[in-house]
C-alpha cells in the first residue's frame, strides 16, 4: 500500500469537540462525520495559549508556536506610538504551509479560513474568512472566482451567524436557515474551485459551528447545562444535519480526487460558567486607577472621534472600513499617573501590561510578581476553581523583552469554562465574575484531529497540538517540513513512518503565481 498522497483536503471544524460530536453520532445527525472517524485516527488536539481563533488557526498554517509566528490574539500593542492593531496575515513572521506548497510547485484552495486576510501571493485560489473587511475583500486574490461565486451560489459568504442568543424560537429558525444555507454553500464553492484548479491542499472552514456553540450550547444537550425545548432544539439539529452533509460532500470529492482528509479544530468547547473582569481585578488590587471626571472624558471622546472617523470614511465613494488602529486612551479608560498595569485587549486571556512610565525599573520587577500572584490565586468564589490555567511573565517564560516581541508582560490563560475578557460595559467594570445568558459556552483548550490517509491506522491513539498538523500534512504528501516548523510528525497515526522527500528551502512564495483559473498540476515538483 502507498505511504504518500498527492492531495490533501482540510476540514476546519472551529470549535470542534468530542462533547458535541460523540453524542451527535451516536444520535445519527452526523453520519458521515461518524464513518471518517471510524475510518480514521483520531485523538486529542491541544489549542494554543491563548486559545483562541487567530492564534490557533495561524499556529495550523505555519507549523509553529505563538512565540514564533508572532500572532498572540486577535489585538497586538504597537509600542512605537501606543496604539492598538489587529493581526492580520501580514503580521505573522513565518511562512504557511500554503505558500510551502506553493513554492514547490503545488497549488491550494483555501475557503474562509481565518487571518488569512490579505491573501498571500500562492497558486490557486484563497477566500478570506470573517476577519476580513467585507465579502467583496475576502475575495481579494480571486476576484473572478468571486464574481462567479456570487451569481452561481450566491449564499456563500465569510461572515457569521449566530452573533447574539436567539430570543425566541422563531429568531431560532431564522438565523438556522442562514446558518444551513452557508454551510451548503461552502460544499458548493469547493466543488467550484476543484473544477477550476488542481490543487495540492485545499481547506474549507466551517466558522459558524463555532458562533453556533457559543449561543446555542444549551440545546445540544450534552452537559448539565443541556436543555431541550421546540423551535431551538430543531434548529440545531438542523445546522448540525446540514453541516455533516456539507462535509459529505468535501469527502465524495476526496475520493474521486484520491486525497487524503485531515479534520482539524482550533479549539474545544464547554459551558462558560462566568466571564472574567482581567480590568477589574487590577483595579480591586490598587494596581490601576480612573477618574470619574478627565480621564474618563478624554477615553470617552476619543472613542466618539473614533466612530466619527469610522463613519466619515464608510460615506466615501467606493466606501470601505478604514483599519482599525487606536490609542490605548481609546481603549481604556485610565489615571496613567497612577496606573500600573492595565489590560487593553484580550478574549480568553488577560494580556496584562505594564505601565513603563508609572513603574520604571525595579518597581517593574516587584509589580509583576505582584500581578502574576495576583491572577494565579484567584477563584470562583462558588466553585473553588481556578480563573486561570497558567499565568506568567512573558519574560521569565520565554526570555524574550515583550515589547520587542509586540507581547503583553504577563499572559493571563483562561481556565476551561471561564472567558477572561478586557472589556466591559460601564455598567459591570467593577463586577470581578459576571455569568452572560447571552454567552453559555466558551472555548476549552482540548480540540479534534482526526486524518484519513493512505497507511493510516484508524482508532483513537492521536495526542498532538495544533502545530503537529502541518508538519503531518507534509508527510502524508511525501514532504519533510522545512526547519522552521516547529511540530513533529504523527508517526502514531500511521502503520510505518511516511516516506519524505527532503525539504530544500525555497523561496517564501512563488516568484510568478499561476493566474487564476488555470490547471495547476496537483502534485510538488
């Protein structure tokens, strides 16, 4: 039997977990979900810290650790003139196994996968996922195809659904038939692309199964928190129904193209028992400080100058968002004269930072101690569990100078089933935990893989991290990973260790890619 593929298709399940899909196969609304991980070798797959979307999926695409692609949420602090940006793919230092294969030769689809805005110059086609500005923009690198997109399967977008609780059972089924109509057509646009390039590695991301979790946890009912009741219950079942015969589809193509399928989440999930004021903790600690009056004016009207300028730039001809770059001022609301650290940004982790200017020196040293002590003994007071599963000076851990590394000094890592979050309304800032019924799940750190490949060894004997994948994925396609990637190759997968060709470092991308629309030859020179 051949050790090697020539293709491999991608199945991005963001915010997959074994506590949703185990109970869905056995109910039978995921069969041929089921029948790939009966086939397949699957396991645990171990998120990155933070776990979150474009530190994950970025972590997928390079191979390599946070600490070395550069992506540590979705927000960085430029230091050189204190403003806070957003990631996007020109921010991430290392090469993606998209533009490998493209380099070698091969070609690539890519179907909304998330920080991949704007597209690297690769062979073959790229679709931005949600973080791009509009739909128009996510088709950046394939103008034509997305033209074609919007008159053939017109319900195809990269925007996502599910971004509030539905109140009544009615907005249940609404926004579940928006949620099956894009699933339907994510197969429609794969087969699209597959008819118009021949691709080494195309991957489809299914980003709605997450923002479907997030508001729609209660009516898996697979947990403590599970509820059934008509109208939402139905609409998951029918989301989750359409979803396994999207991915049906993406495997029948697979087979006819004789690829090999590696199914990948980010990330897991679970119940979120409470959010996590990071902001109001240092405030309760006199480790940060606001005014009533001034500071908060001055946050307030930069804020407002902010949504003028955002609004002014969306009435020009040809009208686009404007890129999202703010002062810290503009963020939160502080007395910096006697503020020692504050957290700007952060989902899921509190990226603390120090205020230089307020404690220069050795006070910086003694401050972060104090902080790192400070996260790592709080609790829910219900509960006994810890708010954080790790906590530490970026630093002492890495031994890097986070400002250098545009990183926060202390990483602050959500403990499973808690959302450590930055901002909060005026209303709860002082509020520590703080349960959201419009939120009742969150990311947990355990996700899924799960490879279908030629050699392979089917059964649950996969312990890997994100990272693993892309390396792995080389191998199932005859390639040793170039040295920058950090993973290791899932030898537990396989009957006998894939057969490689060695990897000589090209050029980061093709000098002179394919033009859209013609035939790529679909293996690597």
């Amino acid at each position: 039997m051949p050790t090697n593929s020539s293709r491999v298709l991608f199945v991005g399940l963001d915010g997959g977990t074994r506590t949703i899909l185990d109970p869905i196969f056995d109910r039978g609304w995921a069969p041929n979900l089921a029948s790939l991980w009966r086939r397949s070798a699957v396991g645990r797959l171990r998120s990155t810290d933070p776990m979150v979307t474009p530190v994950a999926w970025t972590s997928f695409s390079t191979g390599c650790t946070p600490l070395t692609h550069g992506v540590h949420d979705f927000n960085f602090l430029d230091h050189s003139d204190g403003t806070i940006r957003e990631h996007d793919a020109t921010t991430v230092r290392t090469p993606t196994i998209w533009e490998v294969l493209s380099d070698l030769g091969g070609s690539v689809v890519s179907l909304g996968l998330p920080l991949t805005y704007p597209a690297p110059p690769v062979r073959g086609l790229f679709v931005a996922g949600a973080d791009a500005p509009d739909t128009e923009r996510a088709f950046g690198q394939c103008p034509e195809f997305g033209r074609r997109l919007r008159l053939e399967v017109p319900a195809y977008t990269n925007k996502l659904v599910w971004k509030r609780r539905p109140r009544t059972a009615d907005e249940a089924r609404e926004q579940a038939d928006r949620c099956v109509a894009i699933f339907r057509a994510q197969a429609e646009a794969a087969l699209k692309a597959d008819g118009q390039v021949d691709w080494t590695a195309m991957m489809v991301h299914y980003h709605n199964l997450d923002s479907l979790q997030h508001r729609m946890w209660p009516y898996f009912d697979v947990d403590e928190t599970g509820i059934r009741e008509a109208g939402f219950t139905d609409a998951v079942e029918r989301c989750v129904r359409e979803l396994d015969a999207s991915i049906g589809r993406l495997l029948e193509l697979a087979a006819a193209r004789d690829a090999a399928v590696v199914v990948v989440s980010d990330h897991g999930f679970g119940p979120c028992r409470s959010l996590v004021n990071v902001n109001g903790m240092l405030r309760a600690a006199g480790l940060q400080r606001t005014r009533v009056y001034g500071t908060r004016f001055r946050y307030r009207a930069i804020r407002l100058l902010e949504r003028l300028r955002r609004w002014r730039a969306l009435r020009e001809p040809g009208a686009a968002a404007p890129a999202k770059v703010r002062p810290i001022d503009g963020q939160i609301s502080c007395d910096w004269r006697r503020t020692v650290a504050f957290a700007p940004f952060g989902q899921l982790c509190g990226n603390v930072f120090l205020n230089r200017e307020a404690v220069p020196g050795a006070s910086a040293d003694r401050a972060l101690r104090e902080i790192v002590a400070l996260l790592k003994d709080a609790r829910d007071p219900e509960r006994g569990e810890k708010l954080f599963a790790d906590v530490y000076a970026t630093a002492d851990r890495f031994g890097v100078d986070p400002a250098e590394q545009g990183m926060p000094d202390v990483f602050a890592l959500s403990a499973d089933g808690y959302q450590a979050q930055a901002k909060w309304s005026e209303r709860y800032r002082n509020t520590i935990l703080r349960p959201d019924p419009g939120l009742p799940a969150t990311h947990w750190l355990d996700g899924v893989v799960a490879i279908d490949a030629p050699g392979v060894r089917p059964g649950p004997r996969l312990d890997a991290c994100l990272h693993d994948v892309a390396p792995t994925s080389l191998a199932i396609l005859g390639l040793e990973a170039p040295g920058f990637m950090e993973g290791r190759v899932l030898q537990d997968a396989f009957e006998a260790p894939p057969t490689l060709h060695r990897y000589e470092t090209p050029n980061l991308v093709a000098a002179d890619p394919e033009p859209i629309g013609d035939v790529v030859a679909a293996g690597v020179d």
